[in-house]
C-alpha cells in the first residue's frame, strides 16, 4: 500500500512539473512561423528552448523539427510574442533596457538601452530584423529567460 502510495504521488509531482514547463499559450494570433498562417492548432507544436512553437500543419512542424537551427530566429521570434519568454538586456549592447526604447514587430516587443540601439532596428528590413533581433546571437545578448507564472 506504502509503495503504491508513493507511486501515485510521483506521478502527480511528474505530471505537474510538466504542466509547468508548458504553461499555455493564447493561440488565437498566433502565426505559423513557416508560413504566417494561423497557427491556432495546440497539437501542432515543438519543444524549443524553454518553451513552445507552434505550426499551423504537421509539414510545417516536420520542417522546424528536421532542422531547428535553420529556424531558430523565427522560432526565438515565436517565444518573444507569445510572451513564453521576457528580455532582460539589449539585443544589440547587453545593456540595461530603457523602457522608452522600444520597437513593436510583428507581435513582439523588442526593449533597447538607448535611441541609437532603437533607430539601428528601425531602419532594418523585416528579414534583417529577423535575422538580427531574433537570431542566435542577439537572443543570447538579450538574455531572454522563461517567465515564470505565479
């Protein structure tokens, strides 16, 4: 009886530490980082950092999960705007952010420490913004952590 006990509630913790890695996502504007359609499909979906991203077909889902690294700043983009993740430094810098510096694109919010920072991304093309907001390097700088729901 002991052990079945002890079975049962270490299925309840495991089963409860997974449904805290994944907090659910608001899927009604999201868009299928592939190819922009609606993504409002919670089974179409893939780990990704210390998150998810989500895919309005399972091709698209095969895509991303055949090569991630391809993706990786389309899907970085995805966490940001679904709010999966919050920025603690500039993108550009890693300095402190300004909450006056910012640039709105495509459902994400990007903070800078200063002006100049903002204007460089103003003045980029969206696949620059992508590739430069978004990419591997500027994430890391930006320092983007899980938020952590209460």
């Amino acid at each position: 009886m002991k052990n079945a006990l002890l079975g049962l509630f270490a299925a309840v913790i495991a089963f409860a530490g997974a449904s805290y890695a994944f907090e659910k996502v608001d899927l009604k504007d999201v868009k299928c980082m592939m190819n922009g359609k609606s993504a409002a499909k919670e089974d179409k979906n893939s780990e990704w950092k210390e998150g998810k991203v989500y895919f309005c077909c399972d091709n698209c889902k095969k895509s991303f999960d055949g090569d991630k690294k391809k993706f990786a700043a389309k899907a970085n983009h995805q966490l940001i705007a679904t709010k999966q993740v919050e920025q603690q430094a500039c993108p550009f810098s890693g300095g402190k952010l300004n909450a006056d510096q910012k640039v709105e694109f495509k459902g994400a919010t990007v903070s800078f420490c200063c002006g100049n920072c903002k204007a460089k991304a103003e003045k980029m093309s969206d696949d620059d913004k992508v590739a430069q907001l978004f990419g591997e390097d500027a994430y890391a700088k930006a320092k983007f952590a899980k938020v952590e729901k209460k």
